[in-house]
C-alpha cells in the first residue's frame, strides 16, 4: 500500500510541476505581447511515411531454429514471416498563436503513425516416394508397391499493428539573428506507443524411414509440431521538451520567399512500460502409416500449457530529434517539406520471456501545409 501511494504521489508532483511551467510559460508570453487588433493564428496539416526502428522480437520455440534449415523453413523461416513492417505513416496537426508585437508564440502539435501487416506463408516440400524392396515370400510375383512420402511443411500466420502518438505543448521565443530566424522554446512533450502481436505456427520439419521386416520397406515417421503466442506492449509518458528551430531565407522578394529550414529537439519523458502475453507449443510424434480415428501409433511429446508472462515498470525515456527541410512562405499561407528523424532511447519492452528493452525510432519524409487567420 505504502509503494502505491509512493507511486501516485511521484505521478500527482509530476503533473504539478509540468502544470506550474505551462501556467507561467502563458504569462510570460502574455506579459510580452503588445496591443494589437487581432493575434494571428497559425493552422498547420500534414501528413509523414516513417522508417520504424526497434521492433519486437519473434516467437521462435526450438523446433523452428532446426539445423541444418529443413526445406519447409526456406525462402521463408518461421521468424521471417513475423517480422512486423518497417514503415508506417500518419497525420499530424499544429496549431501555433503568435501575438502581433510580442516575440512570444504559443503552439499545441499532435503527430499521429501506425502501422499493419499481416501474413499467411505455407511452404511445403515435393512428396517423395519409395518402391519396396523384393518381397522374399512372392519373388517377382509381388504386385507393384508404391509408398508415399509424408510431406514436410511449415505453415506461419503472423499479425502485426503498431500505433505511436506524440503531443507537444510548447511556448517560444523568437532570438533571430539578421535575416535568420530563429526560435527557441521550453514546454511538454506527451508520447503513447502500442504494438500488439500474434503468431500461430504448424510444422512439421522432418521425415524419417522406419523399416518393415515384412516387406523391407520404408515407412514414414515424423513429428508434428504447434505454436501460437500473442503478445501486447506499450509506452506512454510525458516530460519537459526543449527546441530550437530556424529558418535561412534562399530566393524570394515580397511575393513569396523559399526558406531553408532545420530544427532540433531534446526530451525526458517520464512513463509506464509495459509487456504482456502467452505463448504454448505441443508436438505429436507418428510412427508409420497412421489411419484411423484416433490414429494409432501416436505419442504426444510434449503439451506445454499457455505461459503468460505481464511486466511493467516506471523509466525515464530519453527522446532526441531534428528536421530539415524547405518552406514556400507567403503572407498569410506556408507549404513544407522535410525529412525528420524522433528517437526514444529503451522506449519498449520488446522481449518475451525476459525484459528486452529497444529504441522506438522515426525517420521519414513529411509535408505540411499552414495557413495564417487574422492579423
């Protein structure tokens, strides 16, 4: 009890002090401004395709890490075909006021990716068969026997879905240089991460030959195998941001003007990582041709039951990041492109078993569109 109520007042002093720098960064940018008629609000919309890093590890129980790799694990192994996509795209969404007269501006920015992917590879290899050998009782008289080889195969459904959402409440302050303009700006940064997982397996890896004193043939033996895991994990946190951004005017006169434009970012969010999930695995051994319902010659080789597995604990993330890009500015509307690249270091538990923290990183392309109301 004493640890729970340590933990929510850690979480009350938190939200404390991140209100406490808002409510003053407000005051701050108001004392600043000047009179004017109108503030002027900025409305910005656009939209990125990301480069994912840090992605979860596969489900791989022993029997799909076999070698030498049997056929049915070719092109495609067991842990291919869960690997989740690596590029996801998204939304994002600004809204910045900047008082007329005050070096001050005020924004709220939302970034919104997911991704999804999902998979269904069966790959199986030719039947072979086998011709017995002469039957000593009947000679040549013996009719002509064929026998089938069981098939090997694998067969691997694998799903995948990944959503992350970053908000960002900042005030600026404009410290331009010349014909340089520059920005630098404190606030809060929000961040929710979620991925979610699931694999079913069947295999069946390898055949053998056992043999039949009778007619001296071969019969086929193998062992079946299945798998299924899912699994959930999540980061959600928030902490002081700090920025700096900045544009270099390259051509244009009154009309418009193209910027040259760069930005760069620093975060400590404080959070809940979390992981959770289960996974099973059983594997059936036949021995020789089984018909019939239940098949004879059927032994069971193990029947692990579902292992759930459900960890959590509070990390302080480290975020970095940068941009840079240009802008078509015009008087009251601005067009963007960039590439940007948003790191969190040790963000998700991606592990299994045991804890296995990775960095959940951005990198891609984005446009935006702005447009200024009043003023």
């Amino acid at each position: 009890m004493s640890e729970l109520t340590t933990n929510q007042n850690r979480r009350n002093l938190r939200w404390q002090l991140l209100t406490t720098v808002s409510a003053l960064s407000l005051v701050a940018a108001c004392a600043e401004a000047q009179a004017a008629d109108k503030p002027v609000l900025w409305i910005e919309l656009g939209g990125q395709f990301e480069r994912l890093n840090g992605l979860e590890d596969p489900f791989a129980p022993p029997f799909t890490q076999l070698s030498p790799v049997p056929g049915p694990y070719s092109p495609f192994s067991p842990a291919d075909v869960q690997k989740p996509s690596i590029y996801s795209y998204g939304i994002e969404g600004k809204v910045t006021l900047r008082p007329e007269g005050s070096k001050w501006d005020i924004s709220l920015g939302i970034r919104y990716g997911r991704s999804n992917n999902s998979k269904n590879i069966h790959q199986q290899t030719q039947v072979t068969t086998r011709y017995p050998q002469n039957n000593p009782y009947c000679g040549a008289h013996c009719p002509p026997y064929k026998y089938k080889n069981a098939p090997r195969f694998s067969d691997v459904r694998a799903k995948n879905r990944e959503s992350h959402t970053v908000i960002d409440f900042n005030v600026g302050r404009d410290v331009g240089l010349g014909l340089v303009s520059t920005t630098a700006s404190f606030g809060v940064r929000m961040a929710n991460f979620s991925s979610k997982s699931s694999a079913d397996i069947i295999a069946r890896p390898n055949v053998f030959f056992s043999s039949s004193a009778f007619f001296h043939l071969h019969n086929p033996t193998h062992t079946d195998y299945m798998a299924q895991a899912d699994s959930q994990r999540s980061f959600q946190g928030f902490g002081p941001s700090l920025s700096w951004d900045g544009n270099i005017p390259v051509l244009g006169g009154e009309d418009g003007t193209m910027t040259f434009d760069w930005g760069v970012n620093a975060a400590v969010l404080f959070g809940r990582q979390k992981a959770k999930g289960s996974h099973q695995t059983i594997a059936r051994h036949y021995t020789g041709v089984a018909t019939g319902t239940p098949p004879p010659g059927v032994s069971l080789v193990y029947d692990n039951p579902a292992l759930p597995h459900n960890r959590s604990r509070s990390v302080a993330i480290p975020n970095v990041g940068g941009m840079a890009g240009i802008s078509f500015r015009y008087a009251a509307a601005k067009v963007s492109f960039g590439y940007r690249a948003d790191m969190f270091f040790g963000a998700m538990d991606m592990g299994i078993d045991a804890r296995d923290t990775k960095d959940r990183n951005f990198y891609g392309p984005f446009a935006t569109v702005s447009i200024g109301l009043g003023g």
